[in-house]
C-alpha cells in the first residue's frame, strides 16, 4: 500500500491510477489522516452464454419474413 499526502497525489495522479491499475492500493493523506483510498475495481465476471436459453426457446408460425410479405401484398383500403 502506498501512502501519499495531497499535493503528492494531485501532481503524480496519472502514476498513481497506473499503479492502482496494477493492482497496488493508494491512500490520500491529508494532514497525516487518511481522506482517499484509490483501489483497483473488483474483476467483473463474465456473461452468462445465451446459447442454453436460445436452444429453450421454440419457434412456431411464419417468419417475420413472410409475415411482412403477406403484409404488403394485403389490400389495406
């Protein structure tokens, strides 16, 4: 963990965040007492595959295709 007191943090911030990405933790002192903590995110997890939910669902009737073919060639007036 690196500690740096304000003016460190807001001349150096682009190194800082470079080290934060890295996995390093940062705390902001201000005056000796601990203002800041920069930590890098929590990984995220991935999407879950649509492939199991795709295969659930069933389709019936036209397609959409012919539905708009049978669409345009109704008499609408």
């Amino acid at each position: 963990m690196i500690e740096v007191n304000v003016k460190e943090a807001r001349s150096n911030f682009s190194l800082l965040l470079n080290k934060v990405g890295h996995g390093e933790e940062v705390v902001v002192l201000r005056h000796g007492k601990k203002v800041a903590c920069l930590v890098p995110p929590e990984p995220s997890g991935r999407l879950p595959s649509l492939k199991a939910f795709r295969e659930q669902i069933s389709l019936s009737g036209e397609s959409l295709g012919q539905t708009v073919i049978k669409q345009r060639n109704e008499e609408r007036f």
